[in-house]
C-alpha cells in the first residue's frame, strides 16, 4: 500500500505541474496575443497552496515602446507633438547647445509700403469698452487666437441704412465690401490678432505620499489628505472643498497620474501612468491637475458713433496659419448697447459720463492736420509801411441821416422859414421907424401893416419850432443825436509766404497780433505809471503799466475737406468785405494823437495753445491828420436846432408874459429928433372911469378918458 500511496502521490504531482506548465503556457500566449496590459495566472504549490502571477502583454509593451520611438522621433526632428497615446498629447521645448547666430546678410533694400489695417484707438479709451464674442467648439481647441475684422459706419451718416438693410441681411466679408463701395458708404476696417481670454485654474490642492502597499498585485498609495479647494475663475478665491475621485489626475513633476480606485476611509488611491513612466513611492507630492479647459471668448474692443460689423478667422497655433474664409458677422451699434452692471445704462451714457477717449482727440488732431510747435518752425514777419494805411471816419454810417429825403425837405423848410422870420422882423422894425413920420390915414394902414406882419411872424414861429422837432425827432430815429465823428487807422499789409517744412508740409501763417501805443509828439512814449499790490504772504510789490496794447485778428477758419477726408485752412481773401481778412490793421485815434505800432505773424504750428509767433516787424508811426474835422454836418445841424430851440424857447416864454404885446404897442416920438419912442399907446392903458350921475365904474382906454376930458375943457 506504501508503495500504491506514493505512486499516487507522484501522479497528483505530475498532474499539477502539467497543469501549471498548461497554465504558463496559455498566460504567455495570451500576453503574446491580448491587448491588454497585463495577464494574470494562478500557479498551485506542492502543499495545494496557490500563487498568482502577472505576465505584461506583448502587445501592449509593443504599442508603448512604438509611441516612445515616435515620441523620441519628434524630438530628434524638432518638429509637431508628442504623443503618449490616442487621447494625450504636451508640447516639448527643445533647447539646443547655446550658439552664436550667424551674421545676417543678402538683404535687400525696401522700397514700397504696405497699410497695416490696425484701428487701434479703441484702446486709447479709459477705462476701455469691448464686448464678448463666445467662440467656443467654433475654432480649434488649442487655438488661443484669432484674426478679427471690424467693419466701422458712422452710426450718425448710416443709421437709417443699416436698420432698413444690414441688421437684417447679414452679408458675407466680400459681399459687405462690396455693397459699401458700390453704395459710396465710407468705412473703416480694423484688422488685428486678439488674444482669447486666459485660462484661469479651477483646483488647487497638494498631498504627499505616506505610504505604499500592493493587494492583489495593485499599488496603493496613502495620502495625508484626499482634499482640494475649488476656486473662482476670475479672483482665484477658494468657492469650495472637494475630495479626490476616480477619473481625477494628478501630477507630480513632469509626470501626470490618472486616479483608477480610491478608498476614501483609509485615504488610499490607485492611479495609473498617463504621462510619464515613474512609478510614485514614499514622499511623492502629488498637485491636484487643471484640465486645460480654454476660455474661447474673444473681447472685442469699441468706439462711441460706431456701427460695428465684425468677422473672424481661427489662427492654427502649431502652424500660425489663419483660416482662409471669414465668419459669419456679429453687428451691433455701439451707442445702443447695454452696460453689463446696469442694464438701464446706455454706453451712449455711458461714454460721455465715464469715458475718457485719447484715441478720439488723436483722430481729431489727425483730421486737422495739426503741426506741433516741436515741429514747426517760426514764421517770417510781416513787413509794414505807413503809405499802406489812412485814418478814415469809421462811423460814416451815421451821415446818412443827412442823405434821407424827409431831412433834406425839412432842414430845406426850416432854411426857408427861417428866412422869412429874420425878414419880418427887420420889416416889422422898419415899419416901427417910418410910423413917427406919419399921421392920419398913413399911421393907420402903417399900423394894420405892422399887426399883420406881427402876427405873420408868431405863427412863422410856431411852424418853426415845430419843424425844428420834427427834423430833431429824425435825426434821432437816424442815430443822429449826440453824435461824434469816430476815426480808426485802417489798412492792409502783405502776408508773408508759408513756412515749407523738411517733409515738404506747408506750415500756413493763419493771423496775426498788432501791438501799438499812444506816443507824444516827439515819438517819444509816455511816462509809464506804476501801481503798488500786497500778495497774499504780506509782501509788497510795485507794477509798471506798460503803454503797450496788443490786439489779435482773427484766424483763418478750417473747413472739411470731404475728398481727403481731413480739414484744410481756407485762403485769405483782402476783396472780400463781407470777410475779416487776417492782415487789417484797425487802431482808434483822435485829433491831436500820434500811433506806434507793429505786427507779427502767428503759425498753425501750436496753435491753439502754444502757437509759433514771428518776431515783431518794424514800427510804423501815424498822427492824426490836420486836414480832418473833428466835427460833423451833423452836430453842426444838431448844435444849430438845440441853440433856435433855447431861442424860441425864450422868446416864447416872453410871449406867453406878454412881453411881445408890450414890445409891439409902440410908437416912434414924432417930436423927438433922436428916434426915442413911446413905449405904450394911450388907447391900450386902461383907465377905471366912474360915472359921476350914476356912480357905474367902467373900464375905458386911458385915450378915452383923455378925449373925454379934452371935450368937457374945450366945452367950457
């Protein structure tokens, strides 16, 4: 029975190890033949005791030394990615041995230019406004750049135009290009490479390992902590706590790990190579990794009266390579969009509160062809002379009152009238001679003659004095009263020729300043006073007026220039009087003053701040002249009514006291060799004669009461 048990015994181990013999055989075969990674086998001891093993698969050891061939490929060429397997890919930097470079030589001088379409004065705004183009799954995804063409219409000039047909009929890149040029609509392009938004980390978090144990022939890696913070994409500030999970990545170094298991009670993960062929152990540090998920937002910057039709193209990072066909268009007016914080707010609004705009002032100063005063040069002075100018009456507006019709006839009447007055009163004296000589029926028509000519004059005196205010009222509604004669030094000079600059650019002259003074007969100045001030601190300063006067012209004006797109100075015109021509001189004078001056030329160069100025010309002298009155037709006529008016005027009021009837109730001393009259008439002396029978007092003439007498006296 011994003998049988062990023979037994000897075929149940021959049995097992043709069975394990079997079992590595198969396990080599399929490693040879699966695409797994592994294949695992079971051996049996001679105690019955099993044992497992693991067998890498050929094929796929074959597949990862292929991949490093072609990865080592790349680096040896220099060129494309490398790549770890179907589903990761990184970059590689090679750096050669430091060289010097090679001189450059063989180039070729320039001689054309190109336009760059760059529209960059968006970015001269502060703060700037732009907005956000989303992109994503439209281009690659390691495309971090695009190629942007901004259409630009005035949204003043093309409004109507662009509501009524472009907001609705979105067109191709060249089907909008041509449609404008067809249309003669003035546009702008911007043309430029713009930069995605940045890729911002989500996860932060590190952990070392603290222990490394295997089960089952799978690694197990304790970590101090399984935890990792959640941060915000635009401050970076932690929003949340998270714990590891399968599918997470970690890298350590230049190696990257995908997490396979975890154990969350006991802090223990698993994790496979995905970059990388280091086996982590004890002291590892792991970071937790950022999927580089790209932000494919395209921030697009604009301007205020702006309507905007902007286009893109993908930019192949690898190759710098753009695409070839333009996108379908994004369109806005500017003016009309939201404010993302306050909806209700306009960037209309917006811009005029908020909004400094540099690159606005730079288009404008562009638009106007500005010369600096660093750029300029100074202009040459204006040469004067004294037969170039005359003191001329600048108000001669004013002797048009004397040209009117109704003055003419008036002040013609009032002559005429006048005439007659001075004729009757030289009449009515003569009269009053000859009536001493005369007596009976003679000194009786002699008297009726001297009343009606009397008479004739007061009403003549009347009409007079009317007529003096009529004429007076005229004169006034003339702008004739109380007028003076005004005079001016007036005149023209030459304009100097522009400054040509090196660049061949015309720096136009574009005024002038006059600086003049009054000077005494001698041409010597006059004695300039001084004035005395405390500032604030106390101190006492003395000022010295100065007895020079300067005065500006006026400037030639910019007008818009629709063929060139820019403004131009417009010319000088010395025949136009309807136009303030830049070289006039006007100065005030008066009779008995003598005028210094001299003028210098001021250069668009610095203008409006700091303008260039010429240095002064030489004086020129002018006094006023002895031929000119100082007076006028006028004030000689005014003069002449105010002094009849006072006249009349007291001639009436000795009127209204009687004065004339007193002074015409005269008769010449007919005794009297020496021509003395008698002041007064008997028969208009009023006597109070009282009836004696009946005691009645009646009022008669005192040559009644004389006749009166003269009867009772003779009849005795």
């Amino acid at each position: 029975m011994s003998n049988i048990n062990s023979f037994a015994e000897n075929i149940n181990k021959l049995v097992e190890n043709t069975n394990n013999s079997l079992s590595i055989l198969q396990t080599i075969d399929s490693a040879m033949l699966s695409e797994k990674s592994s294949t695992s086998m079971t051996l049996t001891a001679a105690d019955g005791s099993t044992e497992s093993f693991t067998i890498p698969g050929w094929n796929y050891m074959n597949s990862k030394l292929t991949a490093i061939s072609n990865s080592l490929e790349t680096i040896m060429n220099g060129t494309g990615i490398i790549s770890v397997d179907a589903s990761h890919g990184r970059y590689v930097k090679l750096t050669d041995i430091a060289e010097v470079p090679s001189q450059i030589s063989g180039l070729t001088d320039p001689s054309m230019f190109s336009i760059d379409a760059d529209w960059w004065f968006e970015n001269m705004m502060f703060p700037c406004a732009q907005v956000t183009v989303d992109l994503r799954n439209k281009i690659g995804e390691l495309d971090d750049r695009v190629l942007v063409d901004r259409v630009i219409l005035s949204s003043s000039e093309y409004y109507d135009i662009y509501v009524s047909d472009l907001m609705s009929n979105r067109k191709t890149y060249s089907d909008l290009i041509d449609y404008l040029n067809t249309k003669g609509i003035k546009y702008t392009e911007d043309k430029e490479i713009l930069n995605l938004s940045l890729v911002s980390p989500q996860k932060d978090g590190t952990m070392s390992v603290t222990g490394v144990t295997y089960l089952n022939d799978v690694q197990w890696l304790t970590l101090d902590t399984i935890e990792y913070r959640n941060l915000d994409k635009n401050t970076g500030n932690t929003v949340a706590t998270s714990v590891l999970k399968v599918g997470d990545m970690l890298s350590s170094g230049s190696f990257l790990y995908t997490i396979t298991d975890i154990d969350i009670d006991s802090m223990r993960i698993s994790v496979e190579e995905t970059l990388g062929y280091s086996m982590p152990n004890i002291d590892t540090v792991f970071h937790v990794y950022n999927e580089l998920v790209y932000n494919k937002y395209a921030n697009v910057r604009f301007g205020s009266g702006e309507i905007d039709i902007v286009y893109f193209k993908g930019i192949n990072r690898t190759f710098n390579m753009n695409g070839s066909i333009w996108s379908e268009p994004v369109q806005f007016i500017t003016d009309n969009l939201l404010f993302s914080e306050d909806s209700s707010t306009l960037f209309s609004s917006y811009y005029k509160n908020n909004i400094a705009d540099f690159g606005q002032k730079m288009l404008s100063d562009l638009s106007e062809n500005k010369i600096s005063y660093v750029g300029g040069k100074q202009p040459s002075a204006p040469s004067i002379s004294s037969s170039y100018f005359s003191v001329v009456q600048i108000n001669t507006q004013i002797n048009a009152a004397l040209d009117t019709d109704s003055v003419k006839s008036l002040e013609s009447e009032n002559e005429s009238t006048k005439s007659t007055i001075d004729s009757l009163k030289s009449t009515i004296e003569s009269q009053q001679t000859d009536l001493q000589s005369l007596s009976g029926t003679d000194y009786s028509n002699l008297l009726k003659s001297i009343n009606s000519n009397i008479s004739q004059l007061q009403g003549l005196q009347v009409k007079y004095k009317t007529s003096l205010s009529e004429l007076q009222t005229l004169l006034k509604e003339n702008n004739g009263i109380d007028y003076t004669p005004k005079y001016h030094i007036r005149g023209f000079f030459p304009v100097p020729a522009d400054v040509i600059l090196s660049s061949g650019t015309v720096e136009h002259i574009i005024g002038f300043e006059t600086e003049y003074r009054y000077i005494k007969e001698d041409a010597t100045g006059v004695a300039l006073k001084t004035y005395t001030y405390t500032d604030s601190s106390g101190n006492e300063h003395t000022g010295v007026y100065s007895d020079w006067n300067i005065i500006s012209s006026s400037y030639l004006i910019k007008e818009y220039d629709s063929t060139t797109g820019t403004y131009q100075w417009e010319n000088n015109t010395d025949s136009d009087g309807t136009v303030i021509n830049i070289n006039q001189i006007d100065i005030p004078i008066s009779k008995g003053e003598k005028v210094e001056f001299r003028v210098r030329s001021v250069s668009e160069a610095g203008y409006p701040y700091s303008p260039l100025k010429s240095a002064w010309s030489s004086s020129v002298i002018m006094s006023f002249p002895a031929n000119l009155s100082s007076s006028s037709e006028i004030e000689n006529i005014i003069t002449d009514i105010n002094d009849e008016n006072v006249e009349l005027t007291i001639e009436q009021a000795f009127t209204d006291k009687g004065v004339d009837a007193h002074l015409s109730d005269t008769i010449a001393n007919t005794n009297s060799t020496s021509g003395v009259y008698f002041k007064h008439k008997a028969e208009n002396i009023a006597y109070n004669y009282k009836d004696p029978s009946s005691g009645v007092v009646t009022t008669i003439s005192l040559q009644d009461a004389l006749d009166k007498l003269f009867t009772l006296v003779n009849a005795k």
